[in-house]
C-alpha cells in the first residue's frame, strides 16, 4: 500500500540546483572558516535580493539561527516576547535562552498562531517599569505562523511601531519564510527590514537545502555582536563553501520562490480535498503549505485502508497536520484525493 504522509516539508531531500551546485563545490580545495570566494559572495547576494547592505551567518538548523538571533539582540536580563505556540518556545529545548544567557521568552495569546496589535501593546502598557522585573527587550514573529497564517507588510509595520515604541528589537523566525512571499508576493525587504524586521532568521531547509539556514542582519551595529556570538555557538563551518553553494544557488533565478509557490499550491490542492469531505472540518486558513485540520475516525480509518496515515498535531484525537514541500507529487496528490472521494462515496452508498 502506498504510504502518503504529509507530515513534514523536513522531509524532502534537496532540489537538483542545490545538488548540482554542492557538486561543483566540492571540485578541489579552498580556504576554510568563511574565507572561500562561495561565502564570500553571500553578503552580496542577499543585499541585492534584500535591497540593502546585509550581513549573513549561516547556521546549520533553525534553532540556532534564532538562538543567535535572539541572543543578539536581547541582555541575560531581558524578555523576549513572543506567541504562545511559537517555535521558539515550544519545540527549542530553551535554547534562545541558553545562548543568551538567561534571557526569558514570555508568550502572548493570539488567534491563528498571530500576535494582534492591540495585544501586544497591552501587555507591554501592562508592565512594570522597575528592576525587579525583567525588561521587554525583544519581539520575536514567525512567518508563516506555527498555524500556517501570515503577517501582511501593513501588520508587521504596525507591531514594529508599537515594539519600538517600547524599546523592543524585532527578530523574525523565516523558517517558511520562501512560502510567506510566495503566498504574498511581495519583496522580501516588505516582509523584513522595510516592515521593521532587525534579524532574520531565513530558513532553506524545508525548502531545498540539506542543513542550510541564514541568518540575516539588517541592522549593521549588531553585525560585529553576531560574528563572534556565531563563532563562540560553534556555528561558524570549516567548508562553508558547502552551505554558501547552497545558498547562493537557492536564491539563484528566485528558485527558493519557485518551490516555494509549488509547495503551497499542494497544500491548497489538499485543502480544497479535506474541504470537500464529510467529517472534515479546516482549523485555519490555509495561506502557505501547512493544513491544519479535524478529521473524524471514521475518516481516518477510510484513509487507512489505503495506506495513507496522518500525523496527529497537538492534544485532539481528530486534529492533524498536513505539510507539503517543493517535492509533492501530483501523483501522491491525486492519490489522497482519490481515496478520499471514494471512501465518501463508499460511506454514501452505504447510507
């Protein structure tokens, strides 16, 4: 029986560009550390993609470009505020705070996995201004959101007013960044250092790369800070003409937009199948290649007489997570919605 899971973009391989550029990497020697012409052309790069002088530290996962990032950005003593379901906080071991030697996370309530404005600014009017407490000292967004929902540049540019108004730096968690301009399609300076954005983690992994995520600084103050933060993680690479090949060829002909676009168009090929079935319920919409949805057990075993099992996602029984990448199939597609309709279709007869 074929086996269709969905139930992570993590678990694609690499996209043949990417391949093909590691392959051309690996063509005799050259310097270490960073000192390689790949890496070196990496600043460059993303500053024109950006539209304006960046510097670039890659990281091998996405929890150590945000541990960086946040450290980065916020004092031992300091809170960095961020959604209650947020990556960071949830799935990270602690370790934004580990790096940042004892900086605190502290959730907000929000709808679709969102930080609204007025919740934001609320809970900042709400705290004490003395040194028994800990500080606000960052604000830290996920886009594509833990529930696959996105931020418009308007709703980053009006949390971003109200942070500084406080005093808060802004870091970003791109882990699906590519998907969020793709659903969007808008610039990626919108989405970042125009919408108010400091650091951005930007991940590629889940997009085409094997271990490869940038850590994008926008503010040039904070680039010397991050160089020997980066170095002192363990997260500056011997043959980092690895990644930087990587890299480069991800952002290359707007390829990391190209899978990007093709891994949401899957997921909304899946959505409209769940829509279309009994005992089917959407959670939230669905903006990038994430579908969150209720599935009832009758359905579910439907599904598993045709080999198809799904990865159950927070407390509820009937509550899953569908995921696609730039490596779903039509075919794998095609066949979860046949299955579908005809165990529907079984269900009615029998009715």
């Amino acid at each position: 029986m074929t086996y269709y899971a969905f139930a992570s973009d993590n678990a694609a391989g690499a996209s043949g560009p990417v391949l093909a550029a590691l392959v051309e990497a690996n063509a005799g020697e050259a310097a270490a550390y960073g000192e390689d012409a790949l890496s070196q052309q990496l600043d460059a790069a993303f500053s024109a993609y950006f539209r304006r002088t960046v510097r670039v530290f890659v990281a091998p996962t996405g929890t150590a470009a945000n541990a960086l990032a946040l450290a980065a950005l916020v004092p031992p003593y300091g809170d960095i505020l961020c959604h209650g379901q947020a990556h960071v906080l949830t799935t990270e071991c602690g370790a934004p705070e580990f790096l940042a030697g004892g900086a605190r996370l502290t959730p907000l309530p929000g709808g679709a996995d969102r930080i609204a404005p007025a919740v934001l600014a609320a809970a900042l009017a709400a705290r004490p201004a003395n040194r028994h407490r800990r500080p606000a000292r960052a604000l830290t967004l996920t886009q594509a959101t833990e529930a696959g929902t996105l931020y418009t540049p308007e709703e980053l540019a009006e949390i971003a007013g109200i942070a500084r108004t406080h005093g808060l730096r802004l870091h970003m968690d791109g882990a699906r960044f590519g998907n969020a301009l793709a659903a969007l399609g808008c610039a990626p300076a919108a989405l970042s250092w125009q919408a108010g954005i400091d650091i951005l983690s930007l991940g590629t992994t889940k997009n085409g790369t094997l271990n490869a995520e940038a850590v994008v600084v926008f503010d040039p103050a904070l680039a010397e800070d991050v160089a020997y933060r980066h170095k002192q993680a363990g997260m500056l690479t011997s043959k980092m003409r690895f990644v930087a090949a990587q890299l480069l060829a991800y952002l290359r002909d707007d390829h990391w937009l190209a899978n990007a676009a093709h891994a949401n168009a899957a997921a909304a090929r899946l959505a409209r199948a769940l829509g279309a079935t009994p005992g089917c319920r959407l959670l939230h919409p669905v903006q990038t290649n994430q579908v969150f949805a209720e599935i009832a057990s009758t359905v579910q075993a439907r599904l598993e007489r045709h080999g198809i099992r799904l990865r159950r996602w927070g407390a509820g029984a009937d509550t899953f997570r569908l995921v696609c990448s730039f490596a779903t199939t039509a075919a794998q597609l095609d066949g979860f919605a046949a299955a579908l309709q005809q165990e529907a279709g079984a269900a009615a007869g029998a009715d």
